[in-house]
C-alpha cells in the first residue's frame, strides 16, 4: 500500500506563507509526477502544481509567481511553498503520485486544511 504523507497545513493570514510536503517512497518520487491539488467547499478538486520525475513543472494560472512546488530527493519528500496567499487558497490540500505509463498507478493523500483567514 502506497502511502503519502503530507504535513503542514494550518491556519494563515492572507499575505502570509506556508509550506506543505508530502512524505513518499523513493520510487514513486522516481517513476512518476507528484502534484498538489485543492478542493474548496462547494467546488471540484484543482490541480495546483505539478512536477515530473525530471523536475518540469506545471501550476494552475491562479497561483502562478506565488506557489513553488519542488522535490527533495534526498528526503523523499515534494514540497509546496505558497506565498501571498489569499482567502481563496483556502481548500484541502491533496498530495498526488501519478504514473501513467505501466505500471500505472494514482494515489492520494489524506489531504491537508489550509485556512487563510484574519
């Protein structure tokens, strides 16, 4: 059973920052994309950032020059840096691991609270 880990939600002001990370195995760090996605009350799950095993990455046009999402092989583990957040970042926050070619896999995590709020 594959598990991601993730950490660091929390409440926030806005303008403020915070960083996310998702803890995963060595492998799936290598074979696939890891991303973030969000899911605010009443709306679909977003992609928020993605990045490949050679480290491209993608982001959703509204976080774009605010979030930064990077790998940290050494610990296994993807990070998501937001800055200049605003009441609508406010979601749950989803780790994802992502293999499309075979074996192909998808897996999520329990998903993180981030509350912007003053």
């Amino acid at each position: 059973q594959v598990q991601l880990v993730e950490s660091g939600g929390g409440l926030v002001q806005p303008g403020g920052s915070q960083r996310l990370s998702c803890a995963a195995s060595a492998y799936i760090l290598s074979a696939g994309a890891m991303g973030w996605y969000r899911q605010a009350p009443g709306k679909q799950r977003e992609m928020v950032a993605t990045i490949t095993s050679g480290g491209s990455t993608t982001y959703a046009d509204s976080v774009k020059g605010r979030f930064t999402i990077s790998r940290d092989n050494a610990k296994n583990t993807v990070h998501l840096q937001m800055n200049s957040l605003n009441f609508e970042d406010t979601a749950v926050y989803y780790c994802n691991a992502k293999r499309i070619m075979y074996p192909s896999y998808n897996y999520w995590g329990q998903g993180t609270q981030v509350t912007v709020s003053s």
